[in-house]
C-alpha cells in the first residue's frame, strides 16, 4: 500500500515547487508519477530528485517497476539509498526482486540495517502468496496500555505506518490477541484498558495462503486491512484493501486470459512484447489443432454420407458451432461463479440438473428455428437430421462445457482453462459424430 | 458499505447471547447473516430480533436483498422501523427500493422524518450511476474549527457515520472545500486550523457518473471513499471503498457473461431461476444461427468443388476453428485491457500493426504445422491450400477479434459484446470463402 497521507497529499512547499509550478504539474503522486513516466528519463530524474524526500519516494513508488529499475540504475547510490529507505516496505521489496544480484548487493551496502533485513524477509515469499503482497509497517499496541497512551503512542509511530485506523494487539510470543480501531480508541474514556475495547476474535490469513485468500477475506469482511500470520500463529504483517485490490484485479485478467487460451502474461496488453504475446498465444491454437483433428477423422469416416447428401456440409458449421456456443457460454459463467466464489465444487449435483433442463429448452428452441431451414435447403428428412442434432448437440455442448471447470477443478487444475476453444473443440468431434450418425441412420433408412 | 466496527465486532453481552450461545454461531456479522440465511424463516427472525439493536440491523444489511424483503415482510411494524433506521443509508435505500408501493407507503408512515427523506433521497437514483451505491452518513467539518474541537466532534457524531478516517470540509453552499484525515487531526497539535492541514485539491466524482468511474477512481489514488457532487458541485456523499469494489466485481462479471454471449443477469449463478437463465442465453445463440448461414451459404457456392475433393472437408472444422480461436483470443484480450483501462480508443493505431505482425507469426506456425497432415491426408496440392488457407484465416480472425472491440467501443456499444463467438462466427463465414476459393483456383489450376 502507498500511505493514504502523501497519495492525497497537496504540494508541500519546498525547492522543487519553483521549478514544477512552471509546469502543469500534477498535485497527487499518482498522477505525478504518471507525468513523470512520459518525460524523458534524464528529465524525470531531475524532477524526482527535486521532489521533498517524503513525496519523491511516494511519487517513485507508483512508477511501473521496469521504469523504477531504469531509474534506480541511473541515480547515484547515496538517492537511491534515500529513496529506498523512504519507500514502503512491499514496494521496496518489489524493486529490490528485479534487481541484478550485482545490483542488489550494491544497494544492500548503502542501506541501514533495519532496512536490509525488511528487504530480505519480504523479499523470500514466493510470488502469488500473501506473504509477497504483505506490509511489515503495521501498527501494534500493548493490551494493558490505555486508550489516551495508546493515543499517544499511534502519533509517535504513525509517520512510519501503513495505517493507524487499526492496531493489533500481541503477546509477548508475538502471538495476535485482537485489534482495536482508532476509531473505538477515540470515542473510549482515557483511561480504558486496550483490552476491554479491542476485537478479540481477530481474523487472519497464513503468509503462505493464496493472495486471492487474502483479496476475498478483504472483500467478505469490508476490512481495510487482514492480518497475515506464520504457521506458528505468530504475526508478520498486514495485506492492506488496496494491495489485495490490485492482486484481485490481475487475477481475474489471467482468468479473462485463460478462458481464451491465452498463457498468462503480467504486462500490460500495451506494452507486452511480440515475441512474448506470440509464445503465450501459440501454445493452445496448436494444441487445438490436434483437438480438431477428431473431428476432421470423424468426418472422413462418414465420407461416403457426405458424397451421397453433399447439402449436409451446409449444416455442418451452424450445428457444431451452436453447440460449442452454448458449452462456452455454460463454461464461463461456470469459471466465473467459480473465481467469485459464487459457486464451489459441493454445488455440482444440484446445479448439473438444472443445467439440463436449460439446456433442453435451448435445443429444442434451435431446433425448431433451424428446422425450416433444413426444409427449405435439403427437405424434410435432411430437416429432420438436423433438427434432432441440433437438439442433442446443444445439450451436449451445455453439459459439456458446464462439467469440465468443476472436474479441473477436481483434479486441483485451474478452473479457468476450461476455455471456450477447448469446449468447442470437444464438442466440435462429438458433434461430427453425432450429425453424421443420425444422418445415416436417419437418411439410409 | 457496513460500518467496520460491527463488521469486525465481538458480539455485545445482551439478551441475545444466552439463546445464541447454545448453538456454535458466527461471531461476525457477515458469517451471523450467511448462518441466519440457512435457517428457516421463522427461526432466522427470532435469532435476529434477539440481537442487540446495532447487530441486529448490521447482520440484517449482510442478507441478501431478497431475503431481507421476505424476512421486512414477516417482522411486525415496529420491529422493522427499528432496524431500519439503525441500518446504513445506502442499504436501506436498496431495502426501500425492492418493496412493493403498498409496503413503501406502510414503512414510510413507521420512521421519523430524517430517515424518510433520506430514503427519498437515495432511492431516486438511477442503477448503475453513482448515486445509487453512495451514503450520505459522511463526516464534516468546518474549517475553521482546531483539532481539539474537531476531534471532540468526530466523538459525538461517530457512530453515524460510515467512516470518521476522513471528514469532508463544506463551505456554505455545502460546496467541497477539502477533506481532512483523522490521522492528520490526531499528529496536529490542538490548536491548529482543520484548514490549515486540510487537502484543499479534492478529488470528486458526480453523482449521474457511472458507477465504474468511482470504482477505478479508488482504485487509482488507493482512496478509501470518494466524495459524490452534483451538478451543482455540492457535496451529496460518499462511496466507500468495498462498495465500489462490490460494483466493480458486479461490472466484471457482466464482462464475463457478455464475451460469453449470455445477457446480463445480477442474480448469484446459484440462485437466478432457469426461465431468466434460458433467456439471457438463447437471444444470442439464436441470433448466431443466422450468422452461420452465411458459411453454410459459401458451402452450397462450392458444392462442386466439394464434391470432387470431398477431402477438403476433412480440414473445414479445423481451420475455421483456428482461425475463430485467434481471434477469441485477440477479442478477450482487448475487451479486458478496454475495460481496465490498459488500452484506449486512441491506441487502436499503435496496437493494429502489432497485432498484424503476431497475427503473421501465428498463422505461419500454424500453417507448418498443418502442411505435414495435409500431405497425409490429401496430396501435395491439397496441403498446399491447406496451409495457404490457415495462413491467412488466423490473420483474418485475429484482425477481426481485434478491431471489434474497438469498433464497438467508437460505436458507444460496450466492446465486451465482441463475444468469442460472434467473432468465430464472423470469421467462420470469411474462412469458408477463403478456403473453396483458394481450393478452386490451386486444384483447378
């Protein structure tokens, strides 16, 4: 998290205003890191360094972490040292993970060590884990202080501080006992003990839990902030709403990826390379190939019905691709209800029978819409043959693409790959199959 | 939002906490609702109204809309106001809002005249904007009031309010002067200006705006709440944080349901009845059926050329199917990079070209390796138009995937209409044309 302090914070007077007031210069780091971003990267590192040190490091954070490592390469090591020191713990953490060994060494030298071990212990957690989004700048408060010390003691340490809004409450093994809001502390006698007003039942997520774990606590509470904790139940740090925010976000665009068959990628669409779009691309158009040759055999199996009723290709597009639609409409809500929670695995039983009967009801109604078509191009067996595929491909397709995000999800895969390509390609060759044996069946009769 | 102190909160020692404790119950609001959820009714209303007053309308504000207007419906008069009025301004707004006339009128004629208004207020906006997910219960200030004094204000006027960790500063026109945080007022020392530290370059959002515009300002500047003005630029509320990442979830899941061709539907994929689902999916999958007939119309063009290489069939489902499975991909990618904001209108120029150039590699790749199953299958010459055709297709489609997003977008249409399979759809009709004419003109060569 960046401290809500300078991110909402005016332009505090100082030598750098002379220069940036001839501009138009942004008044929040957000958007001043922004500007920065598009300026040359000599002119950027003048403004930076003009900045007063508190917002240079804010305004420093919000770059995108190639351009900080630009930066940091082209900045001496006494204003990087500044600024690391300046910056929060996560982000810190972050830089120093993009970092060359050479250059991480380096910096390590320059640094106080309260710093170097924040970095190290931030920077060992795996990425996708709490522990890599996790802030080890949180509040704490003793449970026998009272309310006007522990007043007293959030505005000593609040400069250094992610948020004060919440303090936690540990023992003398580091163990979390509660937490208590600044808001409660403020509206308690002076004297009240921490511990008669703090949040006894605290909740918390393990450093090593999924970062989504975190992101949905977030989300299921309303918290500003989740404690994380290690496995021996002792307390390492906070995963603040906006940080969990941001992993949720970039969750869901590898969900929207996948569903697509795309690898994922953690670049923006802009500006992600060729050479890396083409690699995440590739991978499922192939294998899809593969996929589509069952249908293709399926196809030269029934050569001979093809031959003698060539007007059954003209079907041949519109019913496989009826039905791998209705599986990939079926499978993304799945994936989707899935990713929110909305739906969970136990939810397969009752959720299969309704699917059915949804899926009878979108095949019969395509069945009869295609219907007159069959009349009009090929009469009234080939309508026949049709209709009656059309009917059970949609359902095919429907249950289909309904069932494989739980099975992957089953077998601990994502649910996510369960892509519309995939479906449609499944239902592609039992489509072939089942058009082309209720046409012989039907037509040779 | 739900206030996070009860949120949070450990249940109060009061008449309730005998009957609950005999039964393992949720210690949290938002678990006390889903467990309150599963029992009958009749129960669920007895645990509820044993609950001290504030948990009670808290717990009440976590059940789903349509369960709090069954359980409204059962509750005597005086029981309902009672809740009511405790609940927050934003939920009860959305409670008022599902009732029929008849009960409004009845509820209205229970509440004293504060909450009336309020509720006329809130209710009067339409879904979907800002003003439908914001809540008058902010905090302010005036200026000119010292730390001390505004502090011992925020004291009195707490438990009303949604949030005190940032209070709004009106002028007399209940223009936004600025925004002051609690943190700020507890480092002042007592006699300082609230002007004096306040952040006088507020940072607001209309009230009519679209509720995303709220939602991806949070998450930009890392706000807790956002201020909402009117036309007028008078303060009218605040969004806070996890209501606007609730709109947020509820626009991506929209997303995902339009790529999918399903219409939007808000009810939980659990709970939405099989009639609404069949409907939202069979508009689009009947309307794709006509879009097929355009391939099955190229089809019957080149009968003939089918007929005599009746093997070309072999490869039709495979490369319309690679060719529609690029430009999913293409299309998903860029209706979630439109959505986040990643990519703009403006960037079409850019990304085109960079597009062609993926598209080539991709289509070259997957031309290579379709030849070698072309010469098995069908002779040299066949191969040969196999992989001329696969060629071209997947830059077909990824072109298309591609720019339709865009399109839509330019056209004010939401760009994640530009569904998987609408562009396969697209990109089928185009492929067949492809395929039989680059076939006629080598084989009849």
């Amino acid at each position: 998290m960046k401290r809500t302090g300078t991110t909402h914070g005016v332009m505090k007077p100082g030598p750098a205003t002379a220069l940036l007031d001839e501009h138009e210069v942004p008044a929040h780091a957000v958007d001043l890191a922004a500007w920065l971003e598009q300026l040359p990267q000599s002119s950027a590192i003048e403004y930076l360094v003009a900045l007063p040190l508190a917002q240079r490091a804010d305004t420093f954070g919000y770059l995108p972490l190639h351009v900080q490592v630009e930066i940091a390469r082209n900045m001496s090591r006494d204003e990087l040292a500044q600024i690391i020191t300046e910056m929060d713990a996560d982000d810190r953490a972050d830089l120093f993970n993009s970092l060359t060994a050479a250059e991480q060494q380096r910096l390590m030298r320059s640094l106080a060590q309260e710093e170097r071990e924040d970095i190290l212990r931030l920077s060992a957690h795996a990425e996708g884990t709490v522990g890599a989004i996790m802030t080890t700048d949180y509040a704490t408060l003793s449970a026998t202080m009272n309310a006007q010390d522990a007043i007293a003691a959030l505005r000593r340490s609040a400069p250094e501080k992610e948020t004060i809004y919440r303090s936690y409450v540990l023992d003398a093994q580091r163990r979390l006992m509660g937490s208590v809001r600044l808001h409660e502390l403020i509206l308690a006698a002076d004297t009240t003990l921490v511990e008669d007003i703090m949040d006894s039942t605290p909740i918390s997520v393990s450093v090593n839990a999924d970062q989504e774990e975190a992101a949905r606590m977030i989300a299921h509470y309303n918290f500003l902030a989740v404690p994380v904790v290690d496995s021996e139940a002792r307390m390492v740090g906070i995963v603040t709403h906006d940080d969990a925010a941001d992993a949720m976000q970039a969750e869901t665009t590898e969900d929207f990826q996948k569903i697509s068959t795309v690898l994922p990628f953690k670049q923006s669409l802009r500006e992600v390379g060729i050479g890396v779009l083409y690699s995440r691309r590739v991978i499922w158009l192939s294998l899809l190939i593969f996929g589509n040759l069952f249908s293709g055999a399926g196809i030269a199996y029934f050569e001979e019905t093809i031959v003698a009723y060539v007007s059954l290709v003209f079907f041949l597009p519109l019913l496989i691709d009826s039905s791998g639609n209705a599986g990939s409409q079926s499978a993304t809500l799945m994936v989707r209800a899935l990713a929110t929670g909305d739906v969970q695995l136990k939810h397969w039983r009752d959720l299969i029978l309704r699917e059915l009967l949804i899926a009878a009801a979108l095949g019969a109604t395509m069945a009869l819409l295609v219907l007159p078509i069959g009349v009009l191009r090929g009469g009234p067996s080939i309508a026949l043959v049709v209709g009656l595929t059309m009917f059970f491909l949609v359902i095919v397709g429907s249950l289909v693409g309904m069932s494989l995000p739980f099975l992957l999800s089953r077998l601990r895969l994502d649910p996510a790959m369960a892509s519309g390509p995939l479906v449609t390609s499944i239902s592609d060759a039992v489509g072939v199959l089942v058009y082309f044996s209720i046409a012989t069946l039907v037509l040779r009769m």
